[in-house]
C-alpha cells in the first residue's frame, strides 16, 4: 500500500486544476485543519438524503439493553441523534489514539467498541468525531480527531461481523485528522452511543425488519476512474470541495476512487459531468457508474474510460 502511495501518477488534468486554485486549496487544507469547521461542513446531498429515509432510522427504544452484558464500558455521555445523515461527539483531545477496535455479538444484535489513549494511558473522554451515513453501498463515514491509529489493522476484523462487508481507512490531507468507512452488505438498524471513563464510541447494529425494507432502484454515481491508495483521492476531494455528496470509497478489487454525487437519472448525471468539464476541464478523469443499493464500485480504469 505505501509503494502504490508513493508510485501513483497524479494525471496532468489533476495536478493543473490544482495548481490553478492553489489559493482555494491552501483555505480547504487550513479548513481542514480546524475541526469544529469540518463538524459542520460535512454533508449528504439531496439524492442521498433522499435514499437515507428509506435506509436506516435512529431506534433508540430497540437498544434500550443493548451493552448491559460487555464488561468494561464507561458512563453514558450521549447517544447519537443525526440530522439529514450526520451526527457530531466528543471532544478535542490533542494528540489521541484510536487505538482499538472491539467487535461484541449478542444474536442477531451486533456492537463495534472504538477504544481511545493519550500516550500509554485510555482516554476518560473521546475525542471529536463525526459519522456521516450515505447509501448506494449503504456505509458509514467516521472522521476523527486523532493523530493515530494504531487499531487499522482490527478494522478487517469487522468483516466478521454478519452485517459489515467491509472496513477500510480512506486517506486525509490533514494529519490530525483520522478518516474510516464501515460498509454493509444491507441495510441496518443503528444506535451510535459516546461513553466516558474510559472513553469508547459504541456503534450498535441490528437487522431491518422486512416491513422496513423497500425495493430501492439503481443510482447513477459520477465518479473518478479507479486508483491506488494514496495523494489523488486527496487532491480530487480539494478540487470537489464544493460538493457536498463527495465521498471517497473502495472498489470491489480494492482501488480508491472519488464520488463527486449520486443522482437518480443518468442524465442529471451527465449535466454534472459538464458542469466539472466546464469549470475544472476534467471529464476524462470522471465516469457514470450504475449502482445497486447494496453494490460496491467497479474497478474502472483510466484506459476504459
């Protein structure tokens, strides 16, 4: 993964639409930088939200019990209530750790434990962080105020988990700042809880019920063609800084790419491919992906495109 990090050919469309916002850029980064900035600028756009109705639903009564019989877990500080998608906790910590991922099961009732330490001690408090939920493959975004992640290793443990198809770190251009996503093979109950002494952020799964559960029609992703790991997500996600559906996500032969937005019709796709090519003269780096609910990214590459 760092040989590919280090080999990978940013495209000359790329590097010049980068160079020419430069100034742009040097805002995002110090936007980035800044966390209560990125607490409040993470957002899903109208399409997502739109699928979000029909996916998950915050059911606190169904997790009443939920962690009752896992030994080891602090006091309950708050449990997560998102709006259009996205929820916020914890605090700012400075130099913290992720530093260990739990996976509990209880039936068909499943938790994933985020441990946090300052240096060799546990955090009383967590760290700031927030989880972004989208769709189209169902998943969640957690951005965290960490300087490291010792625990990225555990992250494949969670495909043990019956519900999760996937855990993976998708890169940062700010050192503070620690980005994962968890993906789900289906839809899913969630319950996110904050806990202190010790600090843990508890995500709670559950199956949807089969009234729950609606037939969802295919999305239309654009999307930049399939990469390694490494600088150009980085610099796709700064260029698309004004899009509030970006995501970056891993294909299904583990490459990375940049989600610019989903739409419902391939044509509104197609009018947001124009406007890219007209604003940022990028079309080539840049597809139209038809995607199941529960389907993950093709592996497309630049030569197919």
């Amino acid at each position: 993964m760092k040989q590919a990090y280090y080999d990978i050919e940013i495209p000359k469309e790329l590097a010049q639409a980068v160079q020419s916002g430069m100034e742009r850029g040097r805002i995002q980064r110090k936007r980035m930088r800044t966390i209560k900035r990125w607490t409040t600028r993470i957002g899903v756009s109208t399409a997502v939200l739109f699928i979000l109705l029909t996916l998950t639903v915050n059911t606190m009564p169904a997790f009443a019990s939920s962690l009752k019989s896992i030994p080891g877990i602090g006091k309950l500080v708050q449990v997560l209530q998102f709006h259009n998608g996205s929820a916020s906790g914890g605090s700012l910590q400075g130099a913290a750790n992720i530093r260990h991922i739990q996976l509990e099961k209880e039936g068909a009732q499943e938790s994933v434990i985020l441990h946090f330490s300052e240096g060799s001690k546990p955090q009383k408090t967590a760290s700031l962080f927030h989880v972004k939920i989208s769709s189209y493959p169902s998943m969640m975004t957690f951005s965290m105020d960490a300087r490291r992640f010792t625990a990225i290793d555990e992250l494949k443990m969670l495909e043990q988990s019956q519900y999760i198809e996937d855990a993976y770190q998708i890169i940062s251009m700010d050192d503070s700042l620690i980005r994962f996503n968890v993906v789900f093979n289906e839809a899913v109950k969630y319950e996110i809880k904050e806990y202190e002494e010790p600090a843990q952020v508890v995500i709670t799964l559950q199956p949807m019920s089969t009234a729950d559960l609606t037939q969802k029609p295919s999305m239309y992703s654009l999307r930049t063609v399939s990469a390694p790991y490494g600088e150009s997500q980085g610099l796709f996600e700064e260029v698309l800084s004004d899009r509030e559906g970006k995501r970056i996500l891993k294909d299904e032969e583990g490459m990375f790419l940049v989600e610019a937005g989903l739409f419902h019709t391939r044509a509104e796709a197609e009018k947001s491919l124009q406007d890219i090519e007209e604003q940022l003269g990028m079309a080539k780096q840049f597809v139209i992906e038809e995607r199941a609910f529960s389907q993950v990214p093709a592996t497309i590459m630049a030569s197919e495109n």
